[in-house]
C-alpha cells in the first residue's frame, strides 16, 4: 500500500536524525511491500528563516493532508528572543493544536542492554517492581492540546514597574479530560491495566475537575485500577520507585514535566519516541485511524547539531510509533523495534547512552558510534 508521511525536520539535529529514520522506513517499506511518500515541510526556525513565520498556513495545511507526520525537532539560540508567537516552537504548538494531536504518548521502559546507563540503583528498581526485577515500563499520556499551554494568557502593563504582570491560565473543559482518559485507559487495556491520574488537587481547581472527570470515566473501565496522585509526590516516585507506574495520565505541563524527568531514567532523552494522537471520529482522521503526529521526546539539541553525535534511537523508534498508530502495521514496527534492540544488543552506542560507570552489566564491549552509523546499523539488523 502507498502511504503520505509529512516529514518535518526542522532545526539542529532535527534533519540528521530523521534522515536515518526515513532510511529505516523505507526499508521497511521494502521489505514488506509498502510505499512511503514524504512531503518535506518547513517549521520551526527553518520556517522562520524563509517565510518570517514558524508555522507557514501551508506546512500546515499540507500536514493534514498527509497519512501521518515525523517530526524532528525545532528551536536554536538563533531565534530565542523572538517574541513567543514567533519562536520556532510556536510551530510546535500550531502543528499539535492545528491537527488535533491531543493525546501524547510518552512510553518509558528500560532496556535491558542499558541498565548502565540507568542512574537508580538496582536496589531501587527492584523494590518497586511487583516482580521485584531491577526494571521498569511506564507509559505518560500527556494531554497536548490545553491546559497552561493554551489557555488565556497575557501581560498587565503599568508605568510602575513593580505593579507589571504576567499571566497563563491553566483551563480544562470537561471534553478535553474525558478525551484523554480515554486514550490513557485504552493504553492501560493493552498494558498491565493500571492508570495514575496525576495531579494538583491538593490546590488547583482544574485538577480537582480532573479527578471528577476521572471519577466518571472509571466506570466505563471496571477491569483497570486507577489512582491519583499529586505531581510533586509523582516527580520523587518516579525516582525513587518507578516500577511502581504504568499508565500515568496528566496536564499538558505536568506531562512536559514529569516525561523529561522519566527519560533520564532510560539511561538518555535520546532513546524515547513519542506519538501524538488525535480522535478516530474527528475529520483528519485517516483509514478510521486518528491523526498522528510522531516526534522524538528531544529537542533539537543545537550544542551538538552538525557533529554526527546525535542519537537517531528516538526518531526511529517513532517511525515504529507512526507505522503501528497510524497505519496499523504492527508487525512493520516490531521488525523497528527489534532491529534497535539486535543493534543494542551488539554493543552498538552513541555517547548519550554510552556506560558512564564502571559496572558491566552485558557481556558485550560497548562501541561508540555516530549518528550515520547508528542508523546504518539498524538497516543491516532490520535486513536481517
Ligand atoms: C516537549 C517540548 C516542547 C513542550 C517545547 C519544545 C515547546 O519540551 O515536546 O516536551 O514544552 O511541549
Ligand atoms: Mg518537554
């Protein structure tokens, strides 16, 4: 079958590790007999540079006409005073809220091949792991599309200085909570059925409508344990019992919070994919497959752009991502999957993920290798 992928590479490492990763699908595409067509978008501050906008109409116009997006990443040093309309991760924003991408899916897990790189003792993995293994695999379903990202914002101007004033809103309807949920239960139903509501209840109103929402939602999930907790408590679970977790569904900032605080726990912010998933039912749904827009959790990392360093793991597993949600090709994204595993397992590491104690945990020597060569590994495994 043919398929349409917008691919946006952005800025900083953004183009070098989305190119191994369209190499990797084209493969994949081969070997299983799919096609896949890019149209190559501007946004980010490669937009900025050649159209005076992050998020030109037509990158965006022209994603929405596509089976699914990857995306690299965007931003730089080069466009941080720019006011934030204009930033290059206003484009982010748009392209999220302009294709309706409200769930965010952030999995977590440590793989085996890089317990090194893990900073928690096994001591502290074991105890929270209901097998008591020295592991853990969470999932965050961040919500994407409201709360403080979106809500009403603004400036109070006054000649007094110290009277000046600055405001975001964190708002919440009721249909933006259940919808959600609902992505969050449907992830637990296909996990170990367990979903953890996170957040501030103790103090913010929102997150006490929240957990009414939640309470309601439940219902129609009599099979899955739900819990609350508060993003603070949360954030120090996370690190001191991670095995704990399963499904974790918050807010737009709690989520942007907590998911960058789970991936150092995988040993590095390179290694993990994302998949933001908008509704079956809405009108930019494909084949009665939601929207999707797949994106590495990382940003575009501009100190380490251009020197072939960059981890291509995160994007590629996001193409594994996009081919099992938007596409429905589950067999297509575990050969992805397996093929980073196979390279992981052969010792293969770019530095982020590089052993930084003396512990050896595999019986394999680690090789340190660039982006190109990274990618290229995982070729060779996925021809395999
Ligand atoms: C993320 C990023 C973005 C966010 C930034 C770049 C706007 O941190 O995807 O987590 O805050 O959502
Ligand atoms: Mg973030």
């Amino acid at each position: 079958m043919n398929y349409s992928i917008a691919l946006i590479p952005g800025d900083g490492i953004g183009p070098e590790v989305v190119e191994p990763a369209t190499e990797v699908l084209d493969a994949v595409g081969d070997k299983f007999g799919h096609v896949f067509n890019y149209v190559e978008l501007e946004a980010g501050g490669k937009a900025i540079d050649s159209t005076g906008e992050p998020l030109p109409a037509e990158t965006l116009e022209a994603a929405k006409q596509c089976d699914a997006v990857l995306l690299g990443a965007v931003g730089g040093p080069k466009w941080e005073t720019l006011p934030g309309h204009l930033r290059p991760e206003a484009a982010l924003l748009g392209l999220r809220s302009g294709l309706g991408v409200f769930a965010n899916l952030r999995p977590a897990a440590l793989l085996p091949q890089l317990k090194a790189a893990c900073p928690l003792k096994d001591e502290v993995l074991m105890a929270s792991h209901p097998e008591g293994k020295a592991t853990f695999d969470l999932l965050i379903v961040r919500e994407l599309t409201g709360g403080l990202y979106f809500g009403k914002k603004g400036r109070v101007d006054s000649s007094d200085t110290a009277a000046r004033a600055a405001f975001d809103t964190e708002y919440y309807s009721w249909a933006e909570i259940e919808r959600v949920l609902r992505a969050g239960y449907a992830a637990a139903s296909v996990r170990r059925k367990k979903l953890c509501v996170v957040d501030k209840a103790n103090v913010l109103e929102s997150s006490r409508f929240w957990r009414e929402v939640a309470a309601v939602v439940s219902k129609d999930y009599p099979d899955i344990e739900t819990s609350y907790m508060y993003a603070d408590n949360c954030s120090m679970q996370l690190i001191r019992a991670p095995g704990q977790f399963d499904v974790i569904v918050t807010s737009n900032v709690f989520g942007d919070i907590l998911s960058d605080e789970a991936s150092v726990l995988t040993g590095s912010i390179g290694m993990l994919p994302s998949a933001s998933l908008g509704s079956p039912t809405d009108s930019l749904a494909k084949n009665d497959r939601p929207m999707g827009m797949y994106e590495p959790i990382h940003g575009s990392a501009p100190d380490i752009a251009g020197q072939d360093i960059a981890n291509p793991l995160a994007t590629i597993l996001s193409t594994a991502m996009l081919l099992r949600y938007s596409f429905g090709l589950e067999k297509e994204a575990r050969a992805i999957e397996a093929a980073v595993n196979a390279v992981l397992d052969n010792g293969l590491r770019t530095k982020d993920i590089a052993n930084r104690s003396n512990t050896n945990h595999s019986n394999t020597a680690e090789k340190i290798v660039g982006t190109k060569a990274m990618g290229e590994a995982v070729l060779k495994a996925l021809e395999q």
